[in-house]
C-alpha cells in the first residue's frame, strides 16, 4: 500500500490546566510540553509507522521548527523531497489540556497556507504511484480539491478528514472515497443537533437516511464517538458499530489522526469493515491513554498487542 499524504505541519505547544478556560479568564498552567504536530503529520508518520509506503507533501517555514521536523522525518525514514521550506514561519499550534484528557486547541496555518495546486503537479511522479490519496483541512481546499480530481481520474482511493471543520460541498463529498468525521462535526455535515445523545444503537438506525441527506456515495463513511466507539455505513447501505477500547484517558489529543491510520491501513489490506473499525479504535486508544502524539503512533506489533490484551480482559 503507497499513499499520498496532504500533509500539515505545527510547532505544537501543550499546556495543562486544571479545566478549560472562558472567555477573559487568565489560568495558571501546572506543566508544558512541546512536539511536532499536525493532523498532516501525524496521517503521514502515523500510515508509516504501520508500514505504509509514504509520499508525503507538506509545507514548512523557514524557521528552526521547519528544519527541525526536516529532519525528524528524515530520521523516521520518510522521503522528505517534497516537505517544502515555504515563506517564513512554519504552523504553530497551542492546546490546554485538562487532568480529565479534554482539549481545547487553536492553531495558525503559517506556511501551510502556502500550499498550492501547483505542487500537487510538481509532485506528478510519486502522486502517480499512490494507491490512496490523504487529506485534512489544515490546508487550503485548491490542493485538496485539485489532488482528488487527479485522484478520481487516475482511478485512486482518497481519504478526507475534513477537521478544522468546515463544510465540505457537494463536489469534494463526490470526491471522497472514505469520509471519516467526529460527532460534533457529524452534526454540522449533516445539519441536525444534539448526534451527541444518540447511543450507538440509535446511530445504526439513523445513519442511512443522514447519509442520503447529504447524497453520500462514497464507499465509506465513518463518524467516530470518543468513548462510545464509532459507527459506519458502507457503499451498500450496511451500517456497523464498533465499541471503544477502555482506557483511562490521558490526553485525546491526535486519538482522531491515530484513528485515521488504522482504519486507512487496515482497508488497505481488505479487512472486512468490522476489523478495520476495530483497528482504528486501537491506534486511537493507544494515543489517547498517553501524553503526546507523534511519539506514540504505533506499529502493528503494538496494536496486535493492545487488541490481544483487550480480548483477554
């Protein structure tokens, strides 16, 4: 399996506060950490990790942060030609995070902004031997929108995460092979409040007729439920659901990108939908049961590991 990657890159900084702040409120933080970060990122390294063949294009400051993720690719040993130094200061990130793992993040594109089309066709010679074709919204929506309509006539996979959320139109859905969103972004994609209260049963009955809602024909469409698991409808209409893996959650920041690997991975290997549900939820449970991201994205011995240790409690 070789995929694309729509990559993003952020100087992410965390900081850990008792709760969540409101507006005007200054807190005092008990602890800061700072890693490479970037929902981009994270699906490139994370896919890698896994054993995915990865091209991945991303956009960097000129700046310490930029080279220092440079090289850090470099030492995981993903093929940096296409991280591209662009303008002066790589993406910046901030996130407070409570003792209870809730988040609250906010985060400037910098040079991801940068990003365009036209690097979708410099890139025309490991964009051709791609399988799958990866993006997010960390990126501004000419690249994505011109890299899955080279995708869809050159008869590749593509997979969207549309997270910042903002709605994606009729034509970019068209676009999307594998449409993986969170229940609050579920929400405003499919225009209906309070998904939130729905149980996953009640997720398996009204998943279909919000699928047509939306004219859904992708071949899949997956809405993730934090602790409650997920849920997905394939191209046939069959809906499933999966329950989430129990962990004591640390930090569920990147669970949602880890999520992502898993499931792109496993449909990589033709796994029935189940099991590839399963697998996104274990990548994801291993990030969110610890502190940070990029660092803990697993490999498949852990994964296997994690799921036969689950199975025997």
């Amino acid at each position: 399996m070789r995929a694309f990657v729509l990559g993003n890159y952020m100087n992410a900084n965390f900081l850990t506060v008792d709760r969540l702040p409101v507006a005007g409120e200054s807190l005092a933080a008990s602890r800061h950490f700072q890693e490479h970060g970037g929902k981009g990122l994270n699906l490139a390294v994370g896919l890698h990790r896994l054993g995915v063949t990865i091209d991945l294009l991303m956009a960097v400051g000129n700046d310490e942060a930029g080279a220092a993720v440079t090289r850090r690719l470099a030492e995981e040993g993903i093929n940096t030609a296409w991280v591209l130094p662009l303008g002066p200061n790589s993406g910046y990130g901030v996130g407070f995070i409570t003792p209870d793992g809730r988040n609250f993040l906010a985060a400037h594109l910098g040079a991801n902004a940068l990003l365009a089309a036209d690097h979708i066709d410099q890139a025309t010679e490991v964009f051709s031997k791609a399988d799958w074709v990866v993006a997010q919204f960390e990126i501004p929506d000419p690249v994505i929108y011109h890299a899955f309509r080279r995708a869809r006539r050159l008869g590749k996979r593509t997979y969207l995460n549309p997270s910042p959320w903002r709605q994606p139109d009729n034509e970019l859905l068209a676009l999307t092979d594998v449409l993986v969103v969170n229940v609050t972004e579920a929400e405003q994609l499919f225009d209906q409040p309070d998904l939130e209260m729905l149980t996953r049963d009640a997720w398996l009955e009204q998943l279909p007729a919000l699928s047509q809602k939306i004219g859904w024909l992708g071949q899949w469409l997956v809405v993730t439920l934090a602790e409650a698991g997920c849920v997905a409808i394939d191209q046939a209409g069959q809906v499933v659901k999966q329950p989430a893996y129990p962990i004591r959650q640390i930090d569920a920041t990147g669970a949602g990108d880890a999520f992502g690997c898993g499931l792109l991975w496993a449909l990589g290997r033709s796994l029935p939908l189940t099991e590839c549900l399963q697998i996104g939820n274990a990548c994801g449970a291993l990030i969110a049961a610890r502190e940070g991201i990029l660092e803990g994205l697993p490999r498949p011995a852990e994964v296997e590991a994690f799921r036969v240790a689950a199975a025997s409690n």
